[in-house]
C-alpha cells in the first residue's frame, strides 16, 4: 500500500487505521454505522449498481471508511473508500 510506503507520517498513521479497520470488519462486517437507504450517495448507487446497504466505519475525527455488505454462500465486506471528514460532508450533502 503506497500509504504505509509514504514518508509523511499522516499516511503512514492513516495506513494503520486502515489495517485495524480492515481487521475488525473482516471479524465482523457489522461492527459499522449502517446509513439510512434513504441517505446512500447517487454517486455510489451510479458507480457500483444499487446497493441494498451501506456502512460507515469512523477511522478518527477526521476520516471515515464507507464499506457495503454482500452476502452470497459468505457475507462479504466491499470497501467502497475511505475518505475525510470535509469529502464525507460533501458527498452526503451536509
């Protein structure tokens, strides 16, 4: 991950978050904000075809991780990006 390559410390703090993150979701794909259906970006239903969810995971104040769970004969977390705190504002209208 070119963020943990990275001499600035913000993206090498930013990478382990997102270890920790990937590491709880995979033990629980719950353990997530679930966001209300009605307040799923258009952007996101566009991009990757209508989604039935979509959870929030707060890395720190600043940064969140959006993330859908799919089930099939598993239940699969698909990480659809992490962003920060002013991105998430803007991409959910607030």
């Amino acid at each position: 991950m070119a963020l943990k390559a990275s001499r600035d410390p913000g993206d090498r703090r930013l990478a382990g978050l997102l270890d920790q993150a990937l590491d709880r979701i995979a033990a629980n794909a719950f353990c997530g904000i679930q966001v209300p259906k009605k307040l799923i970006p258009k952007d996101y239903h566009k991009k990757y075809g209508p989604l039935d969810n979509l959870w929030k995971y707060n890395l720190t104040r600043s940064w969140r991780l959006m993330y859908t769970v799919a089930r099939d004969s598993d239940t699969i977390a698909v990480i659809i990006e992490w962003l920060d705190h002013t991105s998430y504002d803007r991409r959910f209208g607030y």
